[in-house]
C-alpha cells in the first residue's frame, strides 16, 4: 500500500482539467503543492484554469489535446515531462456520456466514446507508466463511475466504457503493487457538473438527481483515498451496497434498476 500524503515536489497530469471534477481536483492538487498539467481539448478553458493556477503561485503547464488520438497523447505526454520532469500522479478523468436506447444509437458515436473514455485512458497510461516503473513509484487514478460497476438501461455505450476503464484499473492494481505503482479507481455516483446538459437533467431518474452531489466531495475523496493508500471508492460509498445486493441478489436488482431508470422515464412521459 502506498499512501499519497504529501504533494510538494511532485507533478501530476490531469486530464479532463478543462472543466467539472477535473478542474477543481487540478486545482486542489496545486494547492497542496504539486505542479500540474492540464489536457483537455478547449484550450481557453484550460487557459482559464491554469490562469487561477498561476494566481496562487502555482506552476501549471496546459496541454491542449484530443485524447482519442493517440499521437496526440503521445506527443502530449512527451512535452510534459520535458516540462515537468517524471509525472507522478496520472488522473485518467477525461470522459463524456450520452442516454441513448442501444437501438437509437448511431455506431459511429458508440465508438467515439469509447474511444475518448476508454481508449484515452489506455493512451495516456501506456505513455506515462513506464517511466513510473522505472522510478518504482507513481500514482494512476481513473475517474470511472458507478456506471462501470452496474448496468444502467439506456446508457449502454458509456456502461461499456467505463466497465473497460474499471477492469483495466482492477487488473493493473495488482500487477503494478511490486513495482512500486498505485491506482486508485473511483467511481463516482451523479455528480452535478457540465456533464449533464439540459437533456440529460430531464431524463435523469428521480433517484439520481435525489443523489446528486459536488464535484467537491468527489475531489476530497479521491483525495483521502490516496492519503490512505485505497485501491477503490464510490462516492456516495452507500451506493455501494448495490454491488453487494447485485451479488447475492441479481434478479431483484434488476427489476430494480429497470424500474428506477426505464420505468420512472415511462411514467413521467405519461405523468406529462
Ligand atoms: N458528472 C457525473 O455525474 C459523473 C459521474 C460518474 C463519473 N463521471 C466521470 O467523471 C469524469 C469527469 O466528468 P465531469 O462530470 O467532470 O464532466 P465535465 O465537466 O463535462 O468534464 C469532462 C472533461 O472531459 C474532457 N474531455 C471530454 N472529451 C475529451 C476528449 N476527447 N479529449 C480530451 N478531453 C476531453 C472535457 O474537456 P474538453 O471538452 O475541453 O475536451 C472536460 O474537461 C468523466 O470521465 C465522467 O465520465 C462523471
């Protein structure tokens, strides 16, 4: 177990930092001292960040990139540690959702996804990690979600992306703990950041949008769990009693979940 407790000296690349949670984790990661490098696609945005950054005394370098492209990444990652020196903290956060029945929803835009939230997170571990195993010590924290440890109907695309992102942070726990390397996965529940358009919010379930939390308490989770040296967290963490029930009770979980999610759609559409 390697417990993350101090942030002066070290760097970090955070990559959705243009916006939501991450943003204010790159912010928070300054704050305590690390100097940070922020990828998104929007450069103004990321320009913004790194401005609020600087104001603080912080050293920040903003790497404008299209994760889903793997040259991109590459190059990206390069300039970074010529920048920074050896990253030592990667956050694999980058990502975006869509509520589409599978039938309705075009190829092309399933595989965009998870090309952006799997296939980035790939990228940009392949190209920071060796240098980590190299040092026998590195951090890699994958913002995946609670979608990618239970099905949610109508978001089949993005459940797929993010059962990819867990299984590969699950697998790679284990084969990087004697190399010094510890990934911490979270899966966070609904969080209330740009993420959810206006579209998004209407069709949320009641139960969701009852749930719903700050990016802030993600952060400062993430956070202690790396101060604890925790391999995984669900915030809310009583969201997690759905993966136990989904275990010892798969059929009432189903039902369950079919009439939290397509049920509480229907009857809102004939309520209307
Ligand atoms: N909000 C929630 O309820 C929730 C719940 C569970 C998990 N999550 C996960 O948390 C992560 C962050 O989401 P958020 O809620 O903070 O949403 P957000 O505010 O929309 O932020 C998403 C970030 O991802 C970046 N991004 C999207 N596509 C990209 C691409 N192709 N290349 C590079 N960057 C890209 C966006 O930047 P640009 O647009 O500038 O590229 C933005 O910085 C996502 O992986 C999401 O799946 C969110």
């Amino acid at each position: 177990m390697s417990r993350l407790t101090s942030y002066a000296g070290k760097s970090a690349l955070i990559t959705g930092a243009s916006s939501g949670i991450g943003r204010l984790l790159a912010l928070r990661l300054s704050r305590a001292g690390a100097r940070v490098a922020l990828v998104a696609r929007r450069e103004s945005e990321l320009r913004n960040v790194a401005r609020e950054i600087e104001s603080g005394g912080g050293e920040v370098l903003v790497l404008p990139c299209d994760v889903a492209d793997r040259a991109e990444v590459f190059a990206c990652a390069a300039r970074a540690v010529a920048r920074l020196g050896d990253v030592d903290i990667l956050v694999n956060n980058a990502g975006y959702g869509h509520h589409r029945p599978f039938l309705d929803w075009e190829l092309d835009d399933m595989e965009r996804m998870l090309r952006v939230n799997f296939l980035g997170t790939l990228y940009w571990t392949k190209a920071l990690l060796p240098q980590m195993v190299e040092r026998g010590a590195g951090w890699l924290v994958f913002v995946a979600s609670v979608a990618g440890k239970l099905a949610v109907p109508d978001e089949s695309a993005y459940v797929a992306s993010k059962f990819a992102m867990v299984g590969l942070a699950e697998t790679l726990s284990i084969e990087l703990e004697d190399h010094g390397v510890h990934v911490l996965t979270v899966c966070p529940g609904t969080v209330n950041t740009p993420f959810f358009d206006s579209e998004a919010l209407e069709r949320m379930p009641p139960v969701a949008r009852r749930m719903m939390i700050d990016p802030d308490t993600v952060v400062t989770a993430t956070l202690d769990a790396l101060a604890r040296g925790h391999h995984e967290i669900t915030v809310p963490r009583m969201i997690g009693a759905g993966y136990v029930v989904r275990a010892v009770a798969p059929a009432f979980m189903r039902r369950r979940t079919k009439r939290t999610t397509i049920g509480a759609v229907a009857q809102r559409r004939t309520s209307s």
